[in-house]
C-alpha cells in the first residue's frame, strides 16, 4: 500500500472524512476539534506524504492521533501502531516495468496465488490500473480465500495502491455514452465481466463499498441505474450506500435481486453449473433480468436515513463545473401563450376546489390543439400542437372528451394518460411470465417514460398534472420542502428538455394564506415554478364568474389578470366565456377587495339607494333604448363603463330586464315593455367565429364544424378551428 493510501485509510477510519482536492486530499484535522477541514494532503517526490494543518498543528501530533507514526508518511514502510522502532527512511522503490512484475511482487507479499486480473481504462482507453485477485493458502478443507491488490500505471512503470483521484468504473470505455442502454452496476468486477458475456452494459466499482466515496461515478450522472448486491447483508449494505451516492449526482436507482441464489451468491453462481440460469441461453437469461428489472421498485432512502447532500463533485472529486458566461448564447424565453404560460418551465394553477381550474385548463389545451389564438390576443392564431393530459379526478368518456368538445378542441391532439404499464411482483422462475399491470402515474418513477411519451407526439407544447399530488408516489411527502424539490428537479429539467409547458394543477391550504403561501403543502412547489397563477371567485359574480389572477411571474413584466364566466353547453357540462377585458389586480389585491366588500355588505344597513345602482339604471335604460342587445354585449360594454356585473344583474332587476335565447344559443337582453319579435335572430350566425369571441360590431362568418370533433354539441369558447 503507498504511503497516501495509508494516510488516507487511516483518516477515513478515524473519521476525517478525506475528501480528493486536485492531486491531493483535504481533511479535517485529528489534531485539534475542526469543524471546517483545514487539513491538507500532498503527494510529494518519490511518493511521500506531505500534510498541512492550516490551524498550525504539529504532523507528529496528527499522525499520532490516527495511530501512525512520521516514518508511515515515507514510501514502502509498512507501518506500525508505535513509534518504538525507529526506522530510517528510504526512498521509493523504483516502479515495476511491467504489469506481471507488479503482480509477483503481489504473490510474494500476501504469499497468495495470482487469480484474476482485472484491468480499468479511462473513457477513451487508455489504462489506468488494475486489481489483481490473490487465492491464499488455506487449511485443507476450508473454503477458499481471497484478496485483492490495487496497482496503478505511471510513466515509468507499475506502482502498487490506486492511481491518483482513485480508480474509474470499471469497463468504462465499453460504456454505452449516450445513456441510450440500461446501466447494470455488479458488486465485483467478476460479475460485471459475466453480465457483459450476455450482452448487458455492464460495470462496477473497485474495493466494493470502501471504493464508492474514491470512484469517480460522474460518468453515470443522470442515468437510470440497477444495482445487483451480492445476496448478503454486506451486499445489501454496499447496494444503500451506492444507491444514495448514485442519486446525489441524479441518478434515478433500482436494486435488483436475483431469486434462487445461496448466501453470499451473485450473477456468476445464477450462471454457474449448479445456478438456477445454467440451462438457459444468453437471450433467455437477459429476459429474465429484464423481468426483475421491471419489477423492481425505484430506491427510496430508508425513513429516518440522514439525507447525504452530497453533490456530485463531493462524490467524484472531479470539482465544480463551472463555464464562463461569455460561453452561453443568450435565448429570449419562449412562451406557449404570451406573457402567461412559458414553454420549457413547470407552472402552477392553484385555488380552492369547485373553482373550475380544470374547466379553464381543459379550455387552454383545446386552444392549443386548434392553435385559435388566447382570450387577450384576438385575431392572432398559432400553429396547432399536441397536449398530454394526466388527470386523477375526473373520467375521460364522461367528463373531459365532453368538456373537449364544447372548447372546441381537436381531439386526434390531446392524449390521455392512464397509467403505466408495469410487470407486477413475480418469481422470474415461474413458466409463465405474468401480463402487463396498469398502475397510476407516478413523477417519482415514471419520468422516464413521461418523456418518451412526449417524444413520441409530435409537436407536443403542453402537459397537464391534474391535480400533481396525486401524482407524488407514496415516499413524497408533499410538504417538505426536500422532498418536493428532489420531485421537481427532474420534472423541471423534462421541461427544459423537450421544451414543452408543463401545468400542475393545486389546490389552497384549508387554512388560507396570502399570495404563494396559500398554496397546498410546501412552499418549495411555489418556490420552483416559474408561473403561478391563482383562481378565485369573481366577487361581483360569484356563482358563475371566475378569476385567473397572477400569483407569481419570474419571466414576464408584471401581468393583469382575465376573467371568465362558465356556461352551461347542450351536453349540460359547462364551457369557458372569457371577458373582452382584463383584470387589472392581482390574486392577493382581489382578495383584500373581496374581503372589504363582504366586511362592507355585512355592515350596511338599510337606506337609500347606492348611487352606483342608481348610475347603473339609467345607464342600462340608454343602452337598451333603441332595442334587444345581446347580454354578452351588454355586459362587456357595462364593464367597460365601470359598472360591476353585481351592480348590473342589480339593476336588470329593478328594470324587469328580460333575458331570453335567440338562434345559435345567443342570448339577448330586453326591456318588458319591448315585444319578443324585436329580436332579429335571423341576422345571427349560429356559432361565434375562431379566434374572435368578442367581437359585435359586425356580425362574424359561419364557421364549419370541426371534423375531428366527433360532437354535434356546441356552446363553448369558439375555438372550433
């Protein structure tokens, strides 16, 4: 063993906990109580250690801490607990010209029989070291021992120990680089050497559980990898530590278990003569492994287990990643509609229940399937794409294909998610493999898939979480802020991948709170979201008027709210009328104004008439002098005057105001006095124009029926194109 790996297993066992810094090693010092490590170690010429406490500490007083004495900072000097002999040092043996050399030298020191050599190469190649299996000598009828040497290549030859920054994973350079393969992570480079004879990306790490805090796993980053322990508690143990270790640099973890095997057995005993697989061909064997896979669940830290936080650079040593801004092409932000809903970023549509969200949703996802253009950009249309939705509360047959079709909506583009194809629990020796389970949607385990879906439709630009906490898994606690972020992070990143607009929809706390801090469970979801947008009752209409008020917005200017009444289509499901003007308020002033009205309604006494009621009648007796109007006219045109819609429905019923259909579900308004035939039906279209849903200064062309629809029911938004 070289004389930094002795100082640096000596650290590690006292609990310094020896980190890679450049070439060398930072720690904490034993020396005295260092809670920040100040403790510095060096490779210096011919192979001695050189250490440097920053606090000052003597290195006689520091090795003598971690049992060691000056002489175990030397080359080649085996060392010893006590500083009793005291030994002269010498300098480093000169390397070992060749691999067999080194490996001799290994028989002759652990008195073993050389077994197995197994080479590491960097990604491109070239060779970096190696571990060498040695067989020992063993009483007659004992089980077979072994141990294992590291030996890494320098310029000059073969050293014993790990080459600098410890070893890479092992068969790296036959790694599939793109990610495009199933990563099977083996304990022992033994069993991957077997996986890989039967066509699996194989690999694995040195020194087995001791290896993971030194072997640079940056490689696997992001990947989906299955980890095959050996069947023991040390393979077990060795499978947690690396799971974690795989997920702090984002990796997306399964352990895997091969059925059928002997204490301390692995993949090479399934195979071997007396394993289960030893009958069975290289494709049968990988089918099999294909069904523990698939019925493996994805790894979650055991309750209670202290969360690592180690960051991918803590656990490769490889250090920040970091690039020069001038490296970075500025990119304007891309919006599914303007100044609302960005594309490549997760949003969020949050309000109590029964406040419509998924009507309004299912209303935009009909928009963008037709691309007909949004309520506050009249006349503008886009080119149509694709949305995925993925709802838990509602029926697809009775609750949103109707609500489709009343929007509008080109439903050969919007897919319905069910679920998830998954192989239940099964024993892999069985006859029969078992068929295909659907299981609901999961963010935790199926992001994977979620993706391929989205590749899979063409132009798809939305996708719908109604509502994402039922979506969370069962190890997601909603609430807590890590947790929700761990959740996030890969669906925010699916976002920025495929650069679709992904919309989750929430719900309020029970409890209330203002602005993002009423959002249902923990502020992180609020937190990560670059929209978030509010939905409330419109106070001066409460049963049928809605309002969608800005709540968050990280990437536009400061936004207005719009506002909406929902209607009742032929089918007797409801629709989305959008007003013709925006809401100049946000979600926290709508509630204080909502709060001040009701506080004022529940003090007012009786009286004389409100002077606004009073503005509102004569003002309603003008516009409908001439003649019926339509109410949806009247309303806007009102609005637009400053009059509320409660003050307005106020004065209608102090006028007798007759409300009544004409041809095309167009309703008109009417004083009493005015006879029914004043109506002129006639000169109405049957259905509002695309894309022009307020216009009434002139009457607007039929529209033909949507041929993709299916539905004769109309009513909705317009978006029929």
């Amino acid at each position: 063993m070289s004389a930094m790996n002795r100082i640096i297993e000596a650290l590690r066992s006292h609990g310094c906990d020896p980190k890679p810094r450049g070439r060398g090693y930072r720690a904490r010092c034993p020396a005295h109580d260092d809670r920040n490590p100040s403790l510095d170690v060096d490779e210096g010429d011919e192979g001695r250690v050189l250490m440097t406490c920053r606090a000052g500490c003597d290195n006689k007083h520091i090795v003598a801490k971690i049992g060691k004495t000056m002489a175990d900072l030397m080359p080649d000097h085996q060392g010893g607990t006590s500083g009793n002999t005291r030994r002269t040092a010498t300098k480093a043996k000169r390397p070992f010209d060749t691999l067999e050399a080194a490996i001799q030298a290994g028989e002759r020191s652990t008195k073993g029989t050389h077994a197995a050599t197994y080479i590491y190469k960097a990604r491109e190649g070239s060779v970096v070291g190696a571990v060498v299996r040695f067989d020992l000598p063993t009483p007659g009828g004992e089980k077979q021992t072994k141990t294992f040497r590291p030996f890494h290549f320098v310029q000059e030859g073969w050293r014993f120990g790990d080459p600098h920054g410890g070893f890479p994973l092992y068969r790296l350079h036959l790694l599939a680089r793109d990610g495009s393969r199933r990563v099977d992570l083996f304990e022992g480079e033994k069993c991957a050497d077997a996986a890989a004879e039967i066509g699996l990306n194989s690999t694995s790490i040195a020194h087995g559980a001791r290896g993971i805090k030194t072997t640079d796993l940056s490689p696997l980053t992001e990947q989906t990898v299955y980890l095959w322990p050996d069947h023991d508690k040390a393979g077990e143990a060795w499978a947690q530590e690396l799971a974690a270790a795989l997920r702090d640099i984002g990796c997306k973890v399964y352990i895997c278990r091969i059925p059928g095997l002997p204490d301390k057995g692995d993949i090479v005993d399934a195979l071997g003569v007396d394993g289960p697989w030893h009958d069975l061909d290289a494709a049968e064997c990988r089918e099999l492994m294909g069904a523990i896979v698939e019925a493996a669940p994805v790894w979650r830290a055991p309750e209670g287990a202290r969360d690592t936080a180690r960051s991918a650079a803590t656990t490769t040593g490889l250090g920040l990643r970091a690039k020069p801004m001038s490296e970075i092409e500025p990119a304007p932000v891309m919006w599914l509609w303007p100044d609302r809903i960005p594309l490549a970023k997760v949003s969020i549509f949050a309000g109590e229940p029964g406040k419509n969200k998924s009507t309004i949703a299912l209303d935009i996802a009909a928009r963008v399937s037709t691309g007909c253009g949004w309520p506050d950009a009249q006349g503008v249309t886009y080119e149509p794409g694709s949305v995925l939705l993925i709802s838990a509360e509602d029926g697809a047959a009775d609750t949103i294909r109707p609500r489709l079709d009343l929007a509008g909506a080109d439903v050969s583009r919007i897919k319905w998610v069910e679920g998830t194809d998954a192989i239940p629990p099964f024993d892999p020796e069985q006859a029969v493999k078992p068929e295909p389970e659907l299981r609901p949607f999961d963010i935790s385990q199926d992001i994977a898939d979620l993706e391929q879906t989205i590749s899979n439709t063409p132009n798809c630009r939305l996708v719908l979480l109604d509502p994402i906490g039922a979506f969370l898994g069962d190890s997601t606690n909603s609430h807590r802020d890590a947790d929700v972020r761990r959740l996030l992070h890969p669906l925010s990143m699916l976002a920025e991948r495929t650069g679709v607009a992904v919309v989750a929809i929430m719900h309020f706390r029970k409890s209330g709170g203002s602005g993002v801090h009423a959002v249902q469970g923990s502020i992180a979801w609020t937190a990560a979201a670059r929209a978030v947008w509010g939905f409330m009752e419109d106070f001066d209409n409460p049963h049928l008027g809605r309002l969608m008020l800005p709540m968050k917005m990280n990437l536009a200017r400061d936004t207005n709210g719009l506002g909406c009444r929902i209607e009742s289509g032929d089918n007797g499901h409801p629709y989305i009328e959008w007003y013709p003007v925006p809401v100049e308020m946000t979600y926290d002033e709508a509630m204080a104004e909502a709060a001040r009205l009701q506080a004022e309604t529940e003090r007012r006494a009786p009286g004389p008439v409100p002077e606004a009621l009073n503005t509102a009648v004569s003002w309603l007796e003008d516009a409908l002098a001439d003649g019926p109007r339509q109410v949806r006219e009247i309303e806007g045109v009102a609005k637009t005057a400053g009059i509320s819609e409660g003050t307005l429905k106020r004065a209608r019923r102090k006028l007798n105001v007759i409300s009544e259909p004409g041809a095309g579900r167009i309703y008109w308004m009417r004083m009493p006095e005015q006879v029914e035939q004043d109506s002129p039906e006639h000169e109405r279209p049957a259905q509002p124009a695309p894309c022009d849903l307020y216009t009434t200064s002139e009457p607007a062309p039929p529209v033909a029926e949507n041929p993709t629809n299916g539905s004769e029911s109309k009513g909705g938004s317009g978006c029929t194109s």
